[in-house]
C-alpha cells in the first residue's frame, strides 16, 4: 500500500534563455530571435530517509491488513483510514510505563470519594429525571451508574482527545497487548464503515477508551445503546445514552436486580484469614465464623441467598468486606478490586451512606522494586505468584496468604513493607 510518506517530490526547476544582444547595437534590432535554450532536468530530490520504526510499523501494517479484510473490514476503509498513519510515541509510553510506586487502597479510595464529588453525584441523582426509565429497564441501581460516570469521566468532563483509531494502532504495533489492540482497531473500523460515527467523533483516553463513560470499541458495538430515542448511540454527548449504555454492560456483565454490591464486616478475634478470596458462600456460612455485618443490620433475603467471598484490601488491619455477585459484574467493567470497592462504596454515598466503620490504616507505598522483588522472593522460596512484574493481584495474593500460612502469620494476603522484608531475607535478596 502506498503510504504519503514515501512519495518523492519533483521539482521542476525552469530555466530562462539569455536573450540579451550580443555585441554593440549598431544598426537596426535584427529581426529574428536567438534559439531558444532547452531548460535543465528535472531534479530528482528523495524523501528524507525513512526511520526503522516506520519500516517497522508499514511492516505490521501490511500484515494486518489481511486479518482485518478477513474479519470483514473493506479495503476501501482500510486505506482510507489507516494510509498515512504513524505510531502515536505518547500512546506507547503511556502503556509501557508502570508506576514506581503502587497508590495504597486506602489513599486511592480517598481520592475517589471526594466531598465535591459526593455533592456532585447527590444532585445529579435528583437532577436526571431518566434515571428511573434505566433503573426499570436495566435493574441497575442509579447510584451505581452515577459513580461509574464520575470515575470514568468526571460525569462527562475528562472524556480525552486521542485519535482512537490511531491509539489502537499504536498499541496493536508495540506489540505487548497485539491481538487485543487489533481487535479493538478493527472493531473502531467498522464502527466508522457502518456509518454511525465518524473518525473525528471517535474520540477516547489514550487506551481507546471512549465517551462519557469510557467504552472501548467492541464494548461500544455491543453495548451501546440509544437511550434518548434520537436515532444514535451518543456516549460522547448524551448523558442518557451513557449512563443506559454503562447499565446495559453491567446487566450482560452478570447484575443481579435487588442483590448488594458488598457490605462492610467485622471480623472475629482469631480469625482464618486463609479464607479470604477463597471461599464463596453465602452469609450465614460466614455468620458462623462470627463474621457479622458492621452496620449490625440483618441480611436482606436476597443478599442472604447470595454466595459471598471475603475481601481485605488492606490486610487484617483495615477494612473487611463481604463482595456479593455484583462486585463482581462490576469488575467487568474494571478487572480490580480497588475500583470496584471503589464504584461501590461512592454509590453508597450518593445514596446517603456514611463512612466506613472500620478506617482505613496508613499505609506505606511499595515502589515497583520492593513489589517485584516480593514476587521473587515468593517464587524462590516456593510459592509461584506469577510473573514477577510488580503488579500485585489475585495471584500474587494468593502465593503470599499460602506463604503466611508456612510461617504461622496471619494469612491475609496483604504485601506490607514488613511482609516484603520477611520475604526478601528468607530468600537471600539483599537490599
């Protein structure tokens, strides 16, 4: 495919033939004119030389091209939209980059459930007279999409300015998240050849995420809906195809209508925390552990008929949670537990909750060494947690509570500085 960058430029330099008289003028201007001069050739001037990263890039590009024709992309769009492309550098630095410090659970809920935003989503629950249409329609609590729209976009505000189609590209080039970047690339394409939105409206955050309520591509294709009866799925524009489109893919997401996201628990002195992320069963089954709920309110029947895991996002010392099934539609949303603690207990809060009963401990923020080295440690003394890049999830945890558990130490999975220093000696890492 021919690409803009590589066309060479001619320059047509045109030459003018001296007709100045030669000699003194004498007598009459002779009637005839001297012949007249050929100009010069053309000169040839190449496009400056083109870098690796481009032939790289024209590399994948042409391979891609074939997948995305087979998955029913016509080449007509494909060239229009994609010839002349170039990786974004600013899209690849932001998914290579990992934080040098991991924000501990309790200052990143903090930071979500702010009072301007709490006053924010109040109003706004009062404010959208939609919402009991989506509430009926969907079984999703308002609450819960009002915190979705303020995490996700600030309720409509932060929606980002990237290209999608180029960002898409970008991260399907670099390579480390390929086949789902393709995906999403192809899924923008054919949002653009059916014609509901244009190229210049697909507009999203540097990961492709779009609109108001930050839908990928795919999502967007399969979710989307137009709530306001206006003929499009505007996530960029109307709050009501937003906030219906965000409830439409938490009811496909596994909703359940009248069942809890979690409730706050307070656990019994000696308990086994070995259990935590591991059991799911329903809150009787924990009742007679001691676990009781902190509002020292009764089960609803429908919580009651609902299996339920133990959550301790800081550890033994800060908050318990029991999470019932929606916690876990909204991790479709967001696969972590930090943003689904957090969606949860900021609906809570628009909804006229209050704080939490047990607070959240101060915690020390562990920079990327510490973490990996952690996940090291782990795997040398004999607990696999996984890769060892610095992240800190479900297996990590897990490794870390079996771990505990060897070493007669309260088994709640919490990676602590003291837990890392444990670690790191036992395993012969020095400092």
């Amino acid at each position: 495919m021919a690409m803009d960058r590589r066309v060479f430029l001619v320059l047509l330099l045109a030459g003018c033939a001296d007709t100045t008289p030669q000699g003194p003028l004498t007598g009459p201007t002779p009637s005839h004119h001297p012949a007249p001069q050929p100009p010069p050739p053309p000169v040839m001037v190449p496009a400056p030389p083109v870098s690796a990263e481009e032939q790289a890039f024209d590399a994948w590009l042409a391979d891609f091209r074939g997948r995305a024709l087979a998955a029913g992309v016509s080449p007509q769009v494909f060239d229009r939209e994609l010839s002349g492309v170039t990786p974004n550098p600013k899209v690849i630095s932001l998914d290579s980059r990992q934080p040098e410090f991991s924000k501990p659970v309790g200052a990143y809920i903090a930071g979500v459930i702010s009072d301007d935003r709490v006053a924010i989503g109040r109003a706004k629950r009062e404010q959208l007279t939609f919402l009991p249409a989506i509430e009926a329609r969907y079984g999703v609590p308002r609450d819960i999409l009002l915190a979705v729209w303020a995490m996700e976009s600030a309720f409509g505000k932060l929606q980002g300015d990237f290209d999608v189609v180029r960002s898409m590209a970008s991260l399907a080039y670099d390579g480390r998240r390929r086949a789902w970047a393709e995906g999403e690339l192809i899924a923008a394409l054919k949002i653009i050849e059916s014609g509901e939105d244009t190229r210049e409206q697909l507009k999203g955050s540097w990961a492709g995420a779009m609109g108001q309520t930050q839908f990928l591509p795919s999502s967007y294709r399969a979710t989307a809906v137009d709530f306001d009866g206006d003929g499009r799925r505007d996530i960029w524009g109307s709050d009501a195809d937003s906030l219906a489109s965000a409830a439409n893919l938490l009811a496909k997401g596994g909703w359940k209508p009248g069942v809890g996201w979690a409730k706050e628990v307070i656990l019994p002195a000696g308990f086994d925390y070995s259990v935590t992320e591991v059991e799911k069963q329903l809150p009787a089954w924990w009742e007679a552990k001691g676990v009781k709920r902190a509002d020292g309110l009764p089960w609803t029947a429908q919580d009651a008929a609902s299996p339920a895991m133990l959550l301790l996002p800081a550890g033994a010392a800060g908050p318990a949670f029991l999470a019932l099934p929606n916690h876990f539609a909204i991790r479709t949303y967001n696969n972590s537990t930090s943003y689904a603690l957090g969606i949860g207990l900021l609906a809570d809060r628009f909804a006229g909750g209050g704080p939490l009963v047990t607070p959240w401990p101060v915690e020390t923020p562990l920079n990327m060494a510490d973490r990996m080295a952690a996940q090291i440690a782990l795997a040398r003394v004999g607990f696999n947690p996984g890769p060892a890049d610095g992240v800190v999830g479900a297996g990590t945890r897990k490794a870390l509570r079996a771990w505990q558990q060897s070493q007669q130490l309260p088994a709640d999975g919490y990676l602590s500085s003291d837990m890392v220093a444990r670690l790191k000696a036992q395993a012969g890492i020095t400092p």
